[in-house]
C-alpha cells in the first residue's frame, strides 16, 4: 500500500485519504457553493445547470471510467459491472419513498425528488470511485493523482445536480452547501478501504465501471429528462452539449 508520500504507509495513508477529503467533499461541495451564490436559478439556469451535470457525466463515464476498466478487465466483464452499477442505482430509485415531501405542488416534488435520486445515486458510486482512487494511489503515484484530478473536477457538476433542485425547492445557502458536500462523503470511506487493502487490477475495473453505470443511469432517469422538462427552449440540451465539451477537453488536458 501506498508509498505514494514517501513518508511510510501511515503518513502516505492520511494524506490519501485527506486528499480523498478535498476530492469528494469539497468537490462536490464546491458545486453546491456556485449553485447557491447563484441564488434562486430560474427554469432556463437551473435545466442548464442539469444539462451541464449529464454532459460531464457521460463524458467521464465515456472516456475515463469506462476505457479504464476495458484495459484491466476486458470488454465483458467491464460491460457487466457497468450493468451493475445502473441496475444497483435503479433499485435505490425504486425503493425511495415516493410520497413523503411536504409539499403537495408537482414541480416542487419533482425537485425534491431529483434531489434525493441524484444525491443517492451520487453517493452509490462515489464509494467505489474512492475505491478507485484509494487503489490507484496503490499502483502508482501518477495514475493516482490524474484519477483523483478527475474526480475532483466531476464531482463540482455532481454537486451542482444535486444543489441545483434545492436551490428551486428556495432551500438555504447552508442547507445547499452542506447536502452537496455530504454526497462526496461515501468516496472518503471507498478511498480508506482502496488504501487500506491490495485491490487487484480485477477489483479496481469493476470499481470503475460499477461507478460509470450509476453515473449514466442517473443522468438519463433524472438530470436529462429534468433538465428538457424544466427547458425554456433549448438551454437543457446546450447544457448537455457544453457539459461533454468540457468534460472531454478536461480528460485531453490531463493526458487520458
């Protein structure tokens, strides 16, 4: 395990896992703080800032996650876990309460609904997205670092899908903040275990690939059809397609 620090497992460990921290909640968590010194968005912001959401997370799924895990474990076992991770995420959406929000408004349930649907699927793969960090810190200094660059830079538009119902539901700058944050949470515990343990190359694919189908089954349940329900025009679409933009130019950037 990790003689990434250079400082003896123990050091190199706490700074894995401090940098776990910095990726997961202060990632997600800064997306919740643009969302909320954004104010109140209005329909046309908010299906953009869901459209940006789904386009970086198809994006990091596409052409990070997913050519990772073919070159470890392969196109079928790769393909599976992806199966697996969608299939996983349906279950939570499936087995959420549908009816206990305060409200009786459609459009304000809707939100609250997105919310959780986003925040739960998030929080599902952000775990093994820390195992993948956490493993890849293991294997090598350079991968662990782009890995965790990454992560860090997808979690800013995780943070805002999920920010970005809140801030319509008129939720406060704090409770904003603090719900985005908490959603990168499970990637801290992921990252600990994947420092913790030898994870094999095996292990490590099926994280990543596990991670990539929450991530699209979540933004075709509910970030693309939230976004073009919410659309005044076209800023859902365009969204998505500056989302992709970014995310692909991020993964040019940083060597994939």
């Amino acid at each position: 395990m990790g003689q990434a620090g250079g400082g003896g497992p123990d050091t190199s460990f706490i700074r894995v896992v401090a940098l776990s921290i910095v990726v997961g909640v202060v990632g997600t968590g800064t997306g919740g703080i643009i969302v909320s010194l954004w104010g109140s968005p209005g329909r046309k912001v908010l299906a953009l800032f869901m459209g940006v959401s789904a386009g970086v997370m198809i994006s990091m799924a596409t052409f990070d996650l997913m050519p990772e895990a073919f070159a470890e474990a392969g196109t079928y076992l790769s393909l599976a876990a992806l199966l697996a991770g969608a299939l996983a995420t349906m279950a939570v959406d499936l087995f959420l309460p549908h009816s206990h929000h305060l409200t009786s408004d459609r459009e304000s349930s809707r939100f609250a609904r997105t919310a959780v649907v986003v925040a739960a699927g998030i929080g599902m793969h952000d775990l093994p997205e820390g195992l993948a960090v956490g493993a890849s810190f293991g294997a090598a200094l350079s991968l662990g670092l782009r890995i965790a660059t990454l992560m860090f830079l997808h979690n800013v538009p995780e943070g805002m899908a999920v920010a970005a119902p809140l801030a319509a539901m008129r939720k406060s700058r704090r409770d904003i903040i603090l719900v985005s944050a908490c959603t990168g949470l499970p990637s801290v515990l992921g990252t600990a275990i994947g420092s913790a343990i030898s994870v094999s190359p095996l292990i490590l694919a099926f994280s990543l690939a596990f991670s990539a189908g929450a991530m699209l089954f979540v933004t075709f349940d509910e970030l693309i059809p939230g976004a073009q329900e919410l659309a005044e025009g076209h800023a859902g679409t365009l969204g998505a397609v500056a989302g992709m933009i970014a995310g692909i130019s991020l993964s040019r950037l940083l060597g994939r």
